[in-house]
C-alpha cells in the first residue's frame, strides 16, 4: 500500500496482469501492463520477452531490436539454452534493419553451428527446424518460410518460437525483395561502379548470399574489362560448378550450366536470375570487342595518304582533303592522329598538339579512334629520336589558315 492507501503493485503483479489480459485478448490493455512491469523492472525477462513478442506483432522492429538487446544483456543462466535460438533470431534481425555495431559484427559471424538445435539421437523434429535455419542461413528466406508452413503441424517447437521464426522470416523476405529489385535495375542500366558501392555497403550491414557475391564479382569484371579494353583470359574450359566457371573467368560456360542444370532447394532461383543477367552483359561486351578487332582494316586511308598530305600542303583543310577521297568522320580523326604521330617524330609538339585536339574535340569516337588517341597522347613525348624503322611522310603537312 502507498501513502494514500492504494495498493502498489510489483513488476511481477503487472506481468501477471498483463497476461491474463492477453489470454483475454485484450491485447492493448496486457501492453499497458507489460510496461509498467518493465518501467519497474527492465531486468525482469519474461516481461521482455512478451514486450519482444509484442513488438513482432506491431511489425515494429525497432522495438524489437530494443527488447532483444535487452534480453541479451540480461544474466540469467537459465536461459542459456536458448542461445542458439537468440543467435538464430539476431542473424535474421541484420537482414532486416541496421543494428548496432557491436550486434552487426557478431551477426557477421553467425554459422550454422550457432543457430543448430542441438537433440540427442535422430530426431525428425529437430532435423526440419535444422533444415529451415540452413536455408535462412543461405539467405534463402522464401524456401524457409514455406518449409516451415508446410511442416508446421509436424514441428513440435513452441508455437512462440514458430511464431518468431515465421515473422522474422516473412519481414526478411520483404528486405529481401527490396534489395532484388533495386540491384536487378541497378544491372539493366549495366551502373557497375554502383553496383559495386551498393553491395559493398550491403556487406558492411550483413553477409552477401553466393548469388550477390557473385553479381559483385561479375560487376567488377564487367568494370575491369570495359576499362581496360581487354576480355579476360579464360583459366578453365571444362566443370560442372558455374561458381568455378565464373571464379576463372569462362562466363559462356557459366551461362550454359546455369540455363541447363537441375536447380537444387538450397539454391536461390531469384538471386541467380541476376546472376544470368549480369552474365549476359559481359559476354555481349565481350562479344563486341571481339567484333571490333576483327573489323577490316581502314586500307583506303592508308593508300590515299601521300595524296592527302599533298593537297593539305598546297593549302586544302585536312577535311577538305579527305572530301576529295569521300573519307568518313573515322577516317579524318585516324589521320589527324597520324599527323600528330608524324609532328611528335620530329619534335613539332605544338603542330602535333594541334591534330590532336582536332580528335579530342572530335564528337562520338570509335573505340577504335579513342584507344589510338589514348596510345599517342601517353607516347607523346617518346617518338622523337626514336625514328628507326620510321618512314616518314612525304610532305610534312601545314593547316590551312
């Protein structure tokens, strides 16, 4: 009783209260109660696990997170039999919401060992749930959620812990389907230096499934090989892992076991649906660079040049001079960087700057034109004196003023 006669109720009162209104389904009133409980006693565990329960229930998964930590950070022995499922619980937590630094990095290291119900003996039961908690592990959520549907009248965990686990599981695929779609557009606009910067934040919150692992090695081939100009060398012809094929760079191979092999229930159908896209990307870059080097080469500018040189000597434009041969736009940049090649053998640097910002300036080079332009401006200063085996032009040519 308080000074006024009232009677004070303990943490354990207000619990006891609260559940009675639960079992009412008076579900408003048992929360009221929960945390009057919990404002008494915030150490008081069953009331944090109802508060936990009925933060799941309002799909409010800040509070979730505020009342797991809250139940981990109480000491009671007795409850660390539930560690596992705890561990199971947070890692499905960090693939819902950001969690603090010290819960993000234990989640990191969360493995099957750490979530595995441990039973003596050949327990069907327990062998499921094991097969469900794999399945998450693997970020294969939607798997999960339906294995656990289809054999929920043959699990014989609690049916709070089945009711955790399902929520925890559907909320997960919701992220899930979020972060699939944002990466599948990510991909059909082919932003690989996004792709990458968005994974890797992906990967400072949590760990990346096999297929995103793999979409980020693939974007960063991708990356690498339009930067370069270069396909990769291929390191295998022959396996049955599409892992393996994509790991040593045979990306035709990869596509092909992908589109042909029996698809297992661990594997995850959506995430290697992005996978093939992304792989089809790269093998059309490299399709078309494969097609650019065998493109035939320009002999008409070659045949023509003593002749072009000739009339820009005697005072014609450089595209005056190639009208006279109906050269194309390629072919006037291809020998504007001649000139500047020919200035910079015999030290007329400003002559051959010249012919070189007329490509520079040029609009919509072919890679052709482009990788040359990139080859002449990095040698720029290494051509003159280097003249042997060189022949020179016959004219040194002059621009029309």
């Amino acid at each position: 009783m308080d000074v006024k006669g009232e009677e004070v109720l303990s943490s354990n009162d207000w619990f006891i209260k609260g559940k009675k209104l639960f079992l009412d389904k008076k579900f408003d009133e048992a929360e009221i109660c929960f945390n009057k409980s919990y404002e008494i006693d915030p150490n008081n565990y069953e009331v944090c696990f109802e508060l936990f329960l009925n933060s799941i229930r309002k799909d409010d998964y800040n509070e979730v997170l505020k009342y797991f930590i809250c139940l981990e950070n109480i000491e009671n022995d007795k409850n660390n039999i539930y560690k596992n499922d705890r561990n199971f619980y947070l890692y499905l937590l960090s693939m819902i919401i950001k969690l603090k630094e010290e819960y993000r990095i234990r989640a990191k290291k969360i493995t099957f060992k750490d979530i595995k119900i441990n039973s003596k003996g050949d327990n069907k039961v327990y062998l499921v749930q094991n097969e469900i908690r794999a399945l998450a592990l693997n970020q294969n959520f939607k798997e999960a959620y339906i294995k656990l549907y289809i054999n929920r009248t043959k699990i014989g965990r609690s049916d709070v812990a089945n009711f955790v686990v399902r929520n925890l599981l559907k909320k997960a695929i919701e992220s899930q389907n979020i972060h699939r779609e944002k990466l599948s557009k990510l991909i059909e606009t082919k932003s690989y230096r996004t792709i990458i910067d968005y994974l890797r934040d992906v990967e400072h919150e949590h760990s990346l499934c096999v297929s995103d692992m793999l979409v980020l090695r693939l974007a960063s081939d991708a990356l690498n090989i339009i930067s370069y100009g270069t396909p990769p060398f291929v390191e295998i012809s022959k396996t049955d892992n599409y892992y393996e094929a994509i790991k040593r760079k045979n990306y035709k191979l990869a596509l092909k076991i992908l589109n042909t092999s029996e698809t297992d229930i661990s594997d995850d159908l959506e995430g290697l649906t992005l996978v093939k896209q992304i792989l089809r990307d790269i093998i059309n870059i490299i399709d078309n660079f494969e097609k650019e080097k065998n493109q035939p080469s320009r002999d008409y500018i070659i045949n023509n040049l003593d002749s072009i040189v000739k009339l820009i000597s005697e005072g014609k434009s450089i595209s005056e001079a190639c009208q006279e041969f109906n050269i194309d736009k390629e072919g006037i940049d291809f020998i504007n960087l001649i000139f500047a090649k020919e200035c910079y053998y015999n030290g007329d640097y400003s002559l051959g700057d010249m012919f070189l910002k007329n490509v520079e300036k040029s609009k919509d080079k072919s890679k052709f034109i482009a990788d040359y332009l990139d080859e002449i401006r990095k040698k720029r200063k290494f051509y003159k004196n280097r003249v042997e085996g060189h022949k020179p032009l016959v004219l040194v040519p002059r621009i029309k003023k």
